[in-house]
C-alpha cells in the first residue's frame, strides 16, 4: 500500500481530492500551491489535513502572521538593546580614558579646574551623547520594525511613504537652522570644545556657560547677564578655561626708573606669590619676566606672565597687582600715570 506512492502515505489520513483543491484558494488566478502546503499533501494525501495547513499555516494566515509579527518585534527588541550596549561601552570607554587613574591622583589639586573636574566634565559629555546615539537608534530600529508590521496587516505603505519623504522635506528645508543648530551641538560635544563653568568668548557674548544644549549655549556674562546663543550661529569659540590659563600683567612706569630694579621687584613679588598657599596650587609654573612690551611718550611698560590653572587667571592677576603695587610702594618705584585725553571736550 505504501509502495504506490513516492512518498510515504498515512493510512488513517486517507481522503480524496486533489493538489489544487487543497492548497489553492477558489478565486481567480490563484496562486499557485505553496512548497509546503506540497509536502504535506504529499505526506498525508488527505484534503482536509491539507486545507487546514493552507488556511492556518501557509502563505498569509492568522497563524503565519502572528509569528511574523512577533519575530519582527523580538528581533527589533534584540537589535535594540545590542546597539544601546554597544552605544553604552563606546561612550563609557570614551569616558574612562580621557585620564588615567594615575594620572588622576598625581594631578588632585584643590582649584575648580583640575584635571579631575575635567575627566568629569568628560564623562558626563560622554554620557550625554550615549544618550542621544541611543534615542536615535532606538527611533531608527523601532521605526523600521513598525513599518515592517504594518506591510504584514497588507497596508500599501507607498502613500505613506510618499507622504513622509515630502513631510520630512518640507520640515527639513522650515527647520534648516534647527537642523544646524542640532549638527553643530553634535560636533561641538564630540570635541569637547568647551562645557559648563567654561568661560569662553563666542564673539557675540563672553561669559561663564551654564548650560549646553544640543540646540543652544546658555552663558553669564561679568555682569550677570544671561546669553541664549544657538550653536549653528557659533562660528568660533574662545575657551579661556581649557588646560591651562596664563596672567598677561603689563606694568607702567616712568621713563627714569631704574629697569634693571624694576625686573626684579617683578620677579621677586611673582615668585613669592607662587609658592604661597593657595597659589602653589594654582600657579602651574614660576612666574616670567618678559621685559619691556611697549614704549610711548609717557611711560615704559613692562611685561610679567604666569602660568595658572584654567578660570583662575582673573584672581591670579588681582592679587599680583596689589601685591606689586605694594612692593613698588616699599621701593620708591612710581607707576606712570597717563594723562586724560581732553582734546574731544
């Protein structure tokens, strides 16, 4: 019984009909039979086994649906969260290598600006843009996944997609500054070009940055007031906070000072101010006097530079003039006076 058949047929599914009575629909031009509404022909010879699989099993039914659907949202789900724990250890790796754990402890200083403070400032940029590269790719998988399921409930998605390529590019070519702002953002924290507590100098406003946005840098001037600066507008950046800082403290005098007397009382006040706490911790370098910077009818300026700890310039410097002032005082050494211009009056 069994030899009469190339396959092996199951005794107790016998049944009548044929090929096409069980794996086609009764419509016109139907699809021809599947591979495996076939094979279970072939293997059962029974009709109704055989329909049950092609209404149930094959080609566009509930059953085969069903598994599309949810593979396709567990492969998105998977794809997901692979990419966020690349995304993760990228950044995280980014975040622990801007400054070796030695390095760190060597470098432990108290200013606002030491290494330390800026490893972290690292780390948190670096957490940030984990932030968005996972939104992103969130958006992007899930997105995809979504439209995926939507051709499976037989929705003709070219509409749609017509529809969405002129909507984005409508919006796209409206928001084209926001765009740039958003790119710019991007870069800008990727470089690490400066970061909150930076003063920095963008030509339209200088001043302490409170904020930064993938859109916008908020900053503070000197006094106090606060400037919303969209990045795509920010075409340079003066960062006086990054690294290091140096005090630029030119000097005046008058023409028959002794400038031999006045270098060293220049030198003497700078090095003291540099081994003295607080400013051993600040000052980086012994301080140096460059000699005489400009000549003019009225005074000889004299010029002496020390290099500080990145935003503590401003203070190194204030406390360098009172304290030269004060040793010029002890010297007998005038500083030169400029006589006021009254030729516009």
């Amino acid at each position: 019984m069994f030899a009469r058949h190339p396959m092996t047929t199951l005794p107790f599914l016998g049944g009548k009909g044929t090929l096409n009575d069980a794996c086609t629909d009764k419509v016109p031009n139907a699809s021809p039979p599947t591979t495996g509404c076939r094979w279970t022909w072939q293997v059962t010879h029974n009709t109704h086994v055989a329909h049950w699989y092609h209404d149930w099993l094959d080609g566009k039914s509930p059953i085969t649906w069903t598994v599309k659907v949810i593979l396709t949202i567990v492969i998105a789900l998977v794809l997901r969260n692979l990419t966020h724990k690349l995304i993760t250890k990228v950044t995280v790796r980014m975040a622990e290598g801007t400054m070796s754990e030695r390095l760190r402890e060597r470098t432990r200083t108290i200013f606002d600006g030491s290494p330390v403070l800026v490893s972290e400032r690292r780390r948190q940029r670096a957490e940030t843009m984990g932030s968005v590269l996972r939104s992103i790719s969130s958006l992007i998988i899930l997105g995809a996944a979504a439209l995926t399921v939507l051709g499976y409930l037989g929705l003709d998605l070219t509409p749609f997609l017509a529809s969405a390529s002129i909507v984005g590019v409508a919006v796209a070519f409206g928001a084209q500054n926001l765009v740039k702002d958003f790119l710019t953002g991007m870069f800008m924290l990727l470089e690490d070009q400066y970061g909150v507590g930076d003063v920095i100098d963008v030509g339209t406003a200088k001043g302490t940055v409170e904020a930064v946005t993938l859109r916008t840098t908020r900053l503070r001037d000197v006094n106090g007031i606060v400037w919303y600066v969209p990045n795509g507008e920010i075409k340079r950046v003066g960062n006086e906070s990054q690294n290091w800082a140096r005090v630029v403290l030119d000097v005046p005098v008058e023409y028959d000072v002794d400038l031999d007397k006045v270098r060293t009382i220049l030198a003497e006040t700078a090095s003291a101010l540099a081994v003295e706490p607080p400013w051993d911790e600040i000052i980086l370098e012994d301080p140096t006097v460059w000699g005489v910077q400009a000549l003019s009818g009225e005074a000889i300026v004299v010029r002496v530079v020390c290099k500080t700890a990145p935003g503590k310039q401003a203070d190194t410097a204030r406390e360098l003039r009172e304290r030269v002032k004060k040793a010029f005082d002890a010297a007998g050494v005038a500083v030169a006076t400029f006589k006021e211009d009254t030729s516009a009056a």
